[in-house]
C-alpha cells in the first residue's frame, strides 16, 4: 500500500494538472516545513468548479493519462461525476476500507450476504467485494447484488443460515418487512446488518431490533466514490459516528462562515478531506458534502466524528427553501410510533406555482387522514415561511401522500431512495 505526502501530491497536480496548476498558481512549497501547515494554505476545492471543469478525453483533474479503472457517482443528486483510479490506489482504497471493516461487529464465521448494487459504472458492490476480501478475519461472503428478491433472500437465509446482510437501508427494511410478514422463521439466522449508501435512522433500527431482538446494527464504514476512504465504523462507535483513517486521509471539520478549522469537540461545520493515497486524482481539501461533529479531542487516535447530515440538502419551493434534514427530524417525532418510516420530497410546478409533497411510508396507516392534518399543521409551525408563501398564493397547498415503500423511487443504479425529486420543467 502506497501513502504520499501531501508535498508529494501538491508538487504532482502542480506539475501535471491543468485545473490543479491554475488553482495552486500561489502556493511555494519550498516555504512550507510540514503537511499540515501546507494544508492550511492551500485553498478549498470549489466542489462545482472542480466537477465543471472535468472531461473524459484531456481531463484537468487528473496528473497523467488516466488510467487503472473509472467509477461513475452522483446518483443522489442526479448528477453524475467520473473518478479515476490507479489500479495501486484501488488496491489500496480497499484494503483500508477492508482493515476498518475488521475493527466494527463483523466476526469469525459470520455469512455475509453483499446486496449492493453492480453495473453502469457503479462502485458499490465491488468496492464492498474487494473490501471483503481484506478484512483480517475469516468469513464467508456470498455476493447477491441489490436485485434480490424477497423470495430468493429468504431461499438464501434457509440454506445457508446468512447472519449478516450488507447493503441499502431502504432495501434491507423493504425486504425484511416482506419476509416478517410471509415467513418470520426465515429470518433467525440474521444477527447483523452492515448498511452503507445512505443513513439509518435510529427508530428504522428500533423498529428492525422489535422483529429481531438483539439484531446488530451498524455502517459498512464511510467512503464515497469521488472523495475515497471517510472513516470506520469501530465497536465504540454510535449511531453515525466513525473514525478518521489516519495517516491515509486528513479529516477536517471547518466553520461553516469563516471556513476556519473547528478543533473543539460537538461544534458543528463542514466535513473536508485530504486524501493522501490518491495521487492520478487528487483530492485535496475536498467538500464531502456532510456536517459533522469531533466527538475526541485534538491527539486522539484516529479521532472520532459524528456525521450531522448533509450539508446542502434542501429544496427551494417558491421562495422558501425546505431543508430534507429538518422535516426529517420533526417527521420522526411525530411519527414516533410508526418505526422504520420513509419520506421523500416531490417538487412539482402548475399552473404557475410550486408544490411540495412528502411522500412517507406507513406500515400502518390507520387514522391516516386525521395524520395527514396534523402532519400538515406541525409542517407550518416549523416552517412558518411556507405557511406565509401558501396563504399569499405564492405556492400551491402542501401535499402529504402516504403510500408504500415499493411506490418509492429509487436511483436505479444504486437502490438508494431518492431524498428529493424535482420534476419541475426549466
């Protein structure tokens, strides 16, 4: 495995990217004594400046011809984005990836079932496969893929006594809500879940622990495909907590007015990485796109952080912007008692207006009309703004639709539920 300075990375995309020469034009490495003091003069990656600039023949970003093998992401916000990577760094990539695996819940024995999703350019499934491979304990994997079938997981759960599934939080409570419902039994060999792509709330696990009481619950580990390696997910980690790979990446939590560094524990901001073995691609103070908290002080071990959400998820409707997070958060409370619940957000236009509609699913849906209602008037003591732009005719009506979680859409590629749908014409 082959870890860089940050000199050599910097004196590299210098030399040999167009797009990393222009935005590094100022900086002099002969003035700089050590990795972090270089880190703090170098400028922060302008995400949609980075990705615009990107083109597949003569690309800017890379520091030499690409080559290895390339990965297309971006399916959650519909905007895809190509990242190359030297077949050295893949290696690489995956075996961290596979060494952190190793420090959470997986054990000698267990029966993994690796239900990501494969094909039109997609890291997941592979990138879990290779992982897999380097966790430094010996289990089986069984590579499934997203497009199971609650029939074939059950035949799958029967014959070979699976104890861990491994995939997208929306397909893994899909499935198992089928397989409680037709067949319980099938399910007692499960143990554990290892969910990666997208979060799992915590009353999702309290409703999946109900149907499996003492059923582990925990993250594959965070990456992402245009940033690399993020953090493990260790025994002591809670609910979107992971660790930094150190000395392989370097984590960094910035204010989010000043883009100051944060260094104190549970004060919120920006979550920034450097990433020092990848050298084809550089990612160099690159927005992952999350907030996030330091839970360890300053020294700590590969220091431990809390994901918040993330940090540009909103939707503007009219002339008020709804933040996914925020709805999210009140949804949960009053849905409280309807665990494992999901919601996406439709924005539509007619006859000149906007309309937001929460799309949530049920599991019961009793009394569901009266929920609506009160759903309805929580929506706008929260967001009083949108009451005001609805009673000045300035956006259509909030729409609530309960509805089942197959009625969902979903990114095809990857499985992940789709958080905001926008269907409006520009």
């Amino acid at each position: 495995m082959k870890l860089y300075s940050l000199v050599e990375i910097v004196e590299a995309a210098q030399k040999n990217s167009s797009y990393f020469r222009s935005e590094f034009k100022s900086i002099d490495l002969k003035k700089f004594k050590n990795d972090q003091d270089l880190l703090q003069a170098l400028p922060l990656t302008d995400h949609q400046k980075y990705w615009a600039s990107h083109q597949f023949l003569e690309n800017p970003l890379t520091t030499e011809e690409a080559h290895g093998i390339l990965f297309k992401s971006g399916g959650s916000t519909g905007h895809p984005k190509f990242s190359y990577y030297a077949s050295s760094e893949w290696d690489t990539f995956c075996k961290l990836f596979g060494w952190g695996i190793g420090q959470g819940i997986l054990d000698e024995g267990d029966r993994v079932s690796n239900m990501f999703y494969a094909g039109d350019l997609y890291a997941s499934f592979i990138f879990i496969k290779d992982s897999f491979q380097a966790v430094p304990k010996k289990f089986l994997q069984l590579p499934v893929g997203g497009g199971v079938t609650a029939k074939t997981l059950e035949q799958q759960l029967l014959e070979f006594k699976l104890t861990t599934l491994c995939g997208v939080p929306t397909a893994i409570i899909q499935l198992i809500s089928e397989l409680h419902e037709k067949n319980p039994a099938c399910l007692q060999p499960l143990k554990k879940i290892l969910y990666g792509g997208e979060s799992m709330y915590l009353d999702q696990q309290e409703w999946l622990q109900s149907l499996l009481p003492g059923l582990q619950i925990a993250s594959v580990g965070y990456a992402s495909v245009d940033a690399g390696l993020l953090g493990y997910c260790a025994q002591d980690c809670a609910i979107d907590e992971h660790r930094c790979f150190e000395p392989a990446t370097l984590m960094e939590i910035l204010d989010e007015s000043t883009n100051e560094p944060i260094t104190e524990v549970n004060l919120p901001g920006r979550l920034f990485v450097t990433n020092l073995t990848r050298k084809l691609m550089p990612i160099l103070r690159y927005p992952v796109g999350d907030r996030a908290i330091w839970i360890e002080p300053v020294g700590s071990k590969n220091r431990k952080f809390k994901i918040l959400g993330r940090s540009e998820e909103g939707a503007r409707v009219g002339t008020v912007t709804v933040d996914f997070e925020e709805v999210r958060l009140f949804l949960q409370q009053m849905l409280v008692s309807h665990p494992g619940f999901q919601f996406q957000m439709l924005l539509s236009h007619s006859k000149q207006k906007d309309q937001l509609e929460l799309r949530i699913s049920l599991l019961d849906q009793q009394n569901a009309e009266e929920f609506k209602k009160e759903i309805i008037q929580e929506f706008h003591r929260q967001k009083p703004s949108f009451a005001d732009a609805e009673k000045k005719g300035l956006v259509h009506p909030l729409k609530i639709n309960f509805c089942d979680l197959q009625e969902f859409e979903k990114n095809a590629r990857t499985g992940k539920l789709k958080r905001i749908i926008d269907s409006r014409k520009s």
